[in-house]
C-alpha cells in the first residue's frame, strides 16, 4: 500500500494548468512567455494619436501618463485607468476616444474598451477563449487580435468596431501541421504578434 501511495502522489501534486484553452505539449511556453504577465513596472505601451501622452499596463491595471514630466506638457503623474481585473495589452483609437485591452476574466482572456471621456469600460468580446494582442487598423474601423477560439490553437482574427462594438468576426489564417517534429510547440503553426501596414491593407 504505502508504494503505491508513493507511485500516484505526483500525479495529484502536478500543478492543474491556467487557462486551459490552449491546447499544446508543453503550454508553459505560451501561458508563461506569450501571455501578458502581471509586471510591478510598466508594460505594452500604446501611444495617443497626437504622442503627448502614453497609456500602459502595471501591476494589473492600465494607467494614463502625459509625456514631458517637469514642462508644460505634463506633470509626469500618472493616472489609474482600470482596477476591477488583471488588464494588458493597451492600444489607442485613432481618433482618441477609446483604448481597447485584454482582461484576465471568468478564467478567459476578453477583449473590453474603455471610453477615456466617460471613464466607462466594456466587454468588447467574451467568448470563452484566450484573446490577445488587440489593435486598431490605421482608420480605427477594424481590429485585429489573436485567439485560441478556433481548435485552441493561436490563430489571427479580425473585426469591424463601431462606437464601441464588434462585428464581423472572421479568423483569418488557417491550421498548418507541419511535417517536421516539434516536441515542445505542437506540430501545429501558430499565429501571433499581428500588426497593420500604414494603409490598413
């Protein structure tokens, strides 16, 4: 009785996996390396349109800071946006009304909007999965984002946004296996880190 006791004991230890949407061996490179972590310093820096002003995730929340601390342009004092979730991953409107983040909620990563006039903050979109790395096309009409909606692998999506609301959503790139072996990234492609051409093309 007591070996067997000692053979089964690690398989209760194993630590259970966050975020189990991600379907890989070895997801630690993706839940640990990809994913947006909590930091004590500032993270994922998004600019405003006019680039006198930056806003930034820290310690969980998105914060706003003027540039040019000490002048006529800023006072360097930085100003808590979000603090009901764990919150990344910032990226500004063209137009300069909204910023749209990633959030750790209901054991998901959802895509809200927060209007900066207004102070009000919004799911943008909850739908179960891992979404990340949201960005506003050149002409603030679309977004781009990454998520494991699809087979719960890393895929590319796009949508139309308007005041504030998604539509369209489409996954733009499709499942790949390689013939090659991958013992720690799965011998399925993945897809991350989108960013736009200047004409939103």
């Amino acid at each position: 009785l007591l070996a067997g006791a000692i053979f089964t004991a690690p398989a209760y230890a194993e630590r259970v996996p966050v975020l189990q949407q991600i379907d890989l061996p070895h997801p630690y490179y993706f839940r640990e390396m990809y994913l947006p972590q909590l930091t004590g310093g500032p993270s994922s820096l998004a600019w405003s349109p006019d680039s006198t002003e930056v806003i930034y995730s820290m310690a969980g929340s998105l914060w706003r800071q003027k540039i040019g601390a000490g002048t006529n342009t800023g006072s360097g004092l930085a100003q808590q946006l979000t603090a009901a979730s764990y919150d990344y991953q910032p990226d500004w409107s063209p137009d300069g009304r909204w910023v749209m983040y990633s959030s750790y909620r209901n054991d998901a990563v959802e895509l809200w909007i927060l209007e900066l006039a207004s102070g009000v903050a919004k799911s943008l979109l909850a739908n179960g999965a891992v979404n990340v790395e949201p960005r506003f096309s050149p002409d603030g009409k679309r977004i781009v984002f990454v998520s494991t909606l699809f087979n719960k692998r890393f895929h590319i999506f796009t949508a139309d946004i308007n005041d504030g609301k998604l539509g369209n959503v489409q996954r733009l790139t499709g499942e790949h296996k390689s013939e090659l072996p991958r013992y720690y990234y799965s011998a399925f492609d993945h897809e991350i880190n989108p960013v736009w051409t200047r004409d939103g093309r």
